[in-house]
C-alpha cells in the first residue's frame, strides 16, 4: 500500500475508533445510567448573571469549573447530558493522541479516558476535573508547536503563563508546567503552596483542586494518576516501535478492556439505584417507582421509603405494602441522616404529608449537606413552592428571582411568578391549593417517636388526606404493634371508609388473639378464611413450607419474618 493511503487508512481508523467510544460512552449514560446525570444536576445552580460568574473566577479553577457547571445543568434533559460527556471524552482522547505525536499506537490515547470513566464511577467526581484536563492538553499541544525556542524568552513565558493557568484550570497546571519544562512543576507547586496561605481554603483542599472532587480534602487516587499517565504516554510514544501485527491484535484487545472495565467495577449499582428511585420521587413518578420495585424488591431503606410513598400515593399501601420488602416504620419516614439524597426523599414524603414547614426545614438541611457548599436548583425550587403555600410571598418571591437566571428552571419560575398574592389561584392549583388545605396551622416541634401522631393529627384535620390515613394506621403494624394499631383502626374507619387488606388483616388478627370473632361487616368472609388458614397451619408447624403462599400478608411479616 502506498504510504499516503496507508496514512489516509490510519487516519480515518483512528477517527473510527473515536467515533465508537463516543457512542458506546453515549449509550452508556443515556440507558445504563441516566439517573446519575439528573442527580449531578440537582447538586448546582448555575446562575447566569455577572456576579456568579465572577463569583467562580475568584477561586483557583474557577474558568474549568464554571463552564463544567454551565454544561452540567443540561443534565436536565438524560440524552444532552450523555452527549456532552461523550463529545468531552472524544475530545480528551483526540488531544492525548495529537500530544502523543505519533500516528500508531492509536489505542494508547484511550487509557487516560478509560481512566476518567473509571473514575467517574464515584458520584463526587466532578465535570470540572474532564474540563481542565481537556483545557490542560490543549495548552500542552499548544505549547509543542508555538514554544519559544530562545531559552531566556522560554522561561519567561512559563513565569506569566503557569499563574494564569493554575487560576483557570487549577492543580491540573503541575501537568502542564511539568510538560513544558520539569523543573518549573517546581514554580507550580510553590505558586499553590502560596495561594493556600491567601485563600480561604485549607491548604489540602487548594493543592487538591477546590472543585475537582464534592468532599473536600479528598480526591480519588485515579484522578492523581491520569496527569501522570498522560505524561508518560507523551514522553514513551515517540521511542515505540511501529506496532507489528499482533501488537495491533493485542492493542484491540486492550481497548476492549478498557471499555469493560469501567463499566463492570467502576460503578456501585445499588448507589445509582438509589438514584434512579430518588429521580423517580422528584418527578412524582409513582407508577415508575411501583414497576421497578415489581421487578427487583428494594431493600435499602431509601428505596423501601421510595416504594411506600409511591404505593400511599396511588392508595395501594394498605393493601399492597407487604409485597416488598419491609423493615419497621423506618421504611415510611426515614429517620433524619445529614445526607442530601436521603434527606431529599424524606422531604419529599413531609411535603406530600402536608407538613410543609418540616419539608422547608429539611430541603434547608438538604442543601447545607452538599458537601462542596453548592446551592441546588432542586432545593430552591422546593423552597420557592413551601414559602408559595405558607403565603410569605415575598420570600418565594426571591426563591423565583434566582431561578429565572437559570435555563431549565425559568419557564417554571416564570409561571409561578404570577401565582404571588393570587390567593384563588393558589387556593385552585390541583397540588398548592391541597396542601393548603392539609398542612397544620400550628407550627411546632415533634420527636420521631411521634410521627404516627403526627399523622393521626393530619387526617383529623382534614380527613381528605388519604396519604396520612394510610401512614396512621401503616406505622404500627410495621413495627408490630397491634394493640397501638387498634386504637387507630376505629378512628379512620369512623371517619372514611377505608378497608384494604393489611388493615383487614391487623383487625382479624387482633380478634383472634383476643380470642374473639369480630363484629359483623369489618372483615370479608374470604379474610377470615385466610386466617383460620394461617392459624392452622402456623399452630401446627410454625416453619412449614405451606405458610409461603401468605408471605405478602401482615400475618407472615408480623409472626414468620420481616
């Protein structure tokens, strides 16, 4: 083959290659994974105004971190997100294989990449970090080509050009400094070592990078070691060998490897199925939530809180709530941890409760979770509907304002701006104008040993709110307290006509151990056949085989397991 169509055949291979990580990266976030993009998302709020993009000028980092902001908000809709992170990781790729000056050993550029994929398997890696990559070999390229070749002209370039850069890009300009000349990584890691002393940051956080990682102080070992990958690939491709044969054999079996490595052990999949129930609840999905709770029981205290809220919302909880998996009332409010997904989840059941001020406080705790002190568009959202409903108008009001800065969220801001003060129309909106009518007018405090009180509370002050009446009379049963379900029972049924099978179930049970019949017309005929039943079979052997086919009654949860 003639050499330049043997270069025109590298050229476009190498391109085809790049095309087909993009895809597969694409593929792989859009249907594998969407929900971790949403969950970035909801984790920001990026303004467009002056001050905030100043705001993230005056930190080191600040320009990767601005724009990795800027492109993580389109995370709001799955297939933009999963494409901006292909295109970025195509892009990253192409620039390590041009600093690698070399036209074979095509695959060796994809190590870096599969590196970051890896990495980003840990929620906290932020898009920044693949920005100042991405932003750090564009100069490194930059600088092979348009170095200046007189010495003295050289050093002075990289005195004026590594500050300017560690203040863009961040730490990342070690790679950088080093690639131009070894020793001025030295004149980088002094410029860091002294901006810790001015910033107010501690010192760690600063040499780490400041928003290359959510928790402060840390950052994965991966992401240390890709800069050092790169380095070595520009510094090792120029004295390879042209590849034979079953190198090239060999190099496509590495890239195969380096596309299902990351994918198999670089992601917690009970971490992002949290997320994806999370997701779920924040859209009011409740059907969604019921399906893949049908096709995998959760187990995981936030997924089982996720199901029940969806089974109390479409009113199957009573009837339906001991086909999952449960353990304890935990699993219909959660107990408060310091967390921003889980205390997300519980505030989302609070809200739908009617307990709007106790949502307000935790969409408050929720935000002051985010470990790297990001605001969240999700929570200012939230904050602008519970201030909407309590009537403070003009806090809602500058809830909105900042909101209407933003793209996704400005249509909704927008809308409600003209609900402000229009006490009918919040009085006729189908989920403000109910919770208006749910929430309790007294605002006080309460333990979480009284949240069925809580909610005996609720239903009495509007016994509309079905959500409460299930939750009243779910909470004993789930932590197998009949005689206390029993005094519950009699109010709601006095009140509504409510008889699901787990509540028929409780009161069959309650007058059996009393040795009683029940009165007429509570339970069905077919009801109390399952109990004689299960007594029968229970009494006799109380690990017989026969007692699986109730396993989805109060009986088994209450007397056999959870």
């Amino acid at each position: 083959m003639p050499i330049r169509m043997k270069k025109l055949s590298n050229y476009w291979a190498g391109w085809l290659l790049t095309l087909v990580l993009g895809v597969l990266v694409f593929l792989f976030w859009c249907y594998r994974y969407p929900f971790a993009l949403t969950y970035q998302e909801q984790l920001q709020l990026f303004l467009f105004d002056a001050d905030y993009f100043w705001e993230r000028l005056a930190e080191p980092g600040g320009l990767a971190r601005y724009v990795a902001e800027f492109l993580v908000q389109f995370y709001n809709g799955v297939a933009i997100g999963a494409a901006i992170i292909a295109v970025l990781y195509m892009l990253i790729q192409r620039l390590t294989w041009r600093l690698m000056q070399i036209k074979d050993h095509y695959i060796l550029s994809m190590i870096p990449v599969a590196m970051l994929w890896y990495a980003m398997g840990d929620e906290s890696v932020m898009l920044t970090y693949a920005v100042a990559l991405a932003m750090a070999l564009t100069v490194m390229i930059a600088w092979t080509k348009l170095a200046p070749h007189h010495r003295v002209i050289r050093v002075v370039t990289i005195v004026v050009l590594v500050p300017i850069l560690y203040w863009l890009i961040g730490p990342l300009v070690l790679m950088v400094a080093v690639w131009m000349m070894p020793l001025s990584g030295l004149y980088a890691l002094a410029l860091m070592l002294l901006s810790a002393h001015h910033l107010p940051f501690p010192m760690m956080r600063v040499m780490l990078g400041i928003s290359y990682y959510r928790i402060p102080m840390t950052l994965p070992y991966m992401l240390m070691a890709i800069p050092v990958v790169i380095l070595l690939l520009g510094w090792l491709a120029k004295r390879l060998p042209e590849p034979k044969t079953w190198v090239k054999y060999a190099e496509a079996l590495w890239l195969a490897v380096l596309i299902v490595v990351p994918q198999q052990f670089g992601f917690d999949t009970k971490k992002y199925e949290l997320m994806e129930y999370d997701y779920l609840v924040r859209i009011g999905d409740w059907n969604g939530i019921i399906a893949k709770a049908e096709a995998q029981t959760p187990d995981l205290p936030m997924s089982v809180s996720a199901t029940n809220l969806a089974l109390a919302m479409t009113n199957q909880l009573g009837d339906r709530a001991f086909d999952f998996f449960q353990h304890g009332s935990e699993g219909l409010l959660p107990k408060f941890e310091r967390n921003f997904a889980t205390t997300q989840l519980t505030g989302e059941i609070y809200f739908n409760l009617g307990l709007v001020n106790t949502a307000q406080r935790l969409a408050f705790e929720a935000m002051e979770a985010i470990p790297n002190y990001n605001k969240s568009a999700r929570v200012v959202k939230r904050l602008a509907e519970t201030n909407l409903i309590n009537g403070e108008y003009k806090v809602a009001e500058k809830y909105l304002r900042m909101l209407e800065k933003t793209v996704f969220y400005r249509p909704w801001a927008q809308r409600t701006m003209q609900l402000l003060g229009n006490e009918k129309a919040i009085n006729e909106h189908p989920l403000y104008g109910t919770l208006r009518q749910y929430r309790l007018q007294d605002d006080f405090l309460f333990s979480d040993r009284e949240l069925d009180k809580i909610c005996g509370q609720l239903f009495m002050h509007n016994t509309s709110n079905l959500l409460a009446a299930q939750y009243l009379l779910m909470m004993p049963l789930m932590d197998k307290d009949i005689a206390r379900f029993m005094q519950y029972a009699p109010v709601v049924q006095n009140r509504i006509p409510y008889h699901p099978r787990h509540i028929q179930e409780g009161i069959a049970l309650a007058f059996m151990q009393q040795r009683q019949q029940p009165p007429q017309g509570i339970l069905s005929q077919f009801m109390l056949q399952q109990m004689n039943e299960f007594a029968s079979i229970y009494s006799a052997n109380q690990q017989a085989s026969e007692l699986n086919k109730f396993k989805n009654t109060l009986w088994y949860y209450l007397m056999v397991g959870k």
